[in-house]
C-alpha cells in the first residue's frame, strides 16, 4: 500500500506535568493551522513507557527534569517541497507568531529539538 506522505518533521520536548493540558489544547490549535496550510497528518505523542537509558534515552534528549513528561511529535506532507511551503505560510500566521512572541508558552521551547526526515521505509 502507497503512503500518501513523503516528508515528515519530527519534534522532541519536554512538558511539565501542570501543563500538560494547556500543552494539549496548544498543540490541538497548531495542528489545527499545519492542517490548513497543508501539512497531511499532524499527532502529538504523549511518553507513557519511555524507560530511562544508561547512554541516551528521551529523557536525557531533552534534560528531562523531575515533573515533566517527553512529547514525541511528527507532522507529515506530501513532499519536502510541499513541507518548504506549508512551514512557511505556518510561521507567518498570524495566530502563529502571536503564540510565538507569547511568554504563555507550556513547554521549554530550549529543550525541544525537531527535524525533517525522508521516509526510507514504511508498510
């Protein structure tokens, strides 16, 4: 069966736990705006069985501290072109930059890490 995707932006961060639900309607917001400006599938991960590692593990990605929670999140389009034009209409949004320029944000945006990825295999 054929994926309607071929690009995929992956985000990695760090979330209090008191924030989780001002997080959620956050995240429910901007996917709501990728979706719009064309990005195909937008989902937001919330850590349940996420093991801490002896080298690396999500919660050494991101200096997990104690009270918070690892969101694992992806955004999927159609080609890294399309990506290209949708990041671009998203981060001109005006509801964008006003949560950007915004000191309400419920995560440490310093510690989230993010990434685009060419899918090499996917059944």
């Amino acid at each position: 069966m054929k994926k309607n995707y071929a690009y995929v932006d992956g985000m990695i961060l760090p979330v209090p736990s008191k924030n989780i639900a001002a997080y959620k309607k956050m995240a429910t917001t901007m996917g709501k705006i990728w979706i719009e400006h064309g990005a195909i599938n937008y989902t937001e991960c919330m850590g349940d069985d996420v093991p801490a590692g002896k080298y690396t593990s999500f919660a050494k990605s991101v200096k997990l501290k104690k009270g918070e929670v690892v969101f694992f999140s992806w955004i999927t389009y159609k080609t890294k072109a399309d990506r290209n034009k949708v990041l671009k209409k998203v981060m001109s949004d005006p509801r964008v930059v006003k949560f950007m320029d915004s000191e309400v944000i419920p995560f440490d945006g310093e510690r989230m890490f993010w990434g685009g990825f060419k899918p090499v295999v996917s059944l």
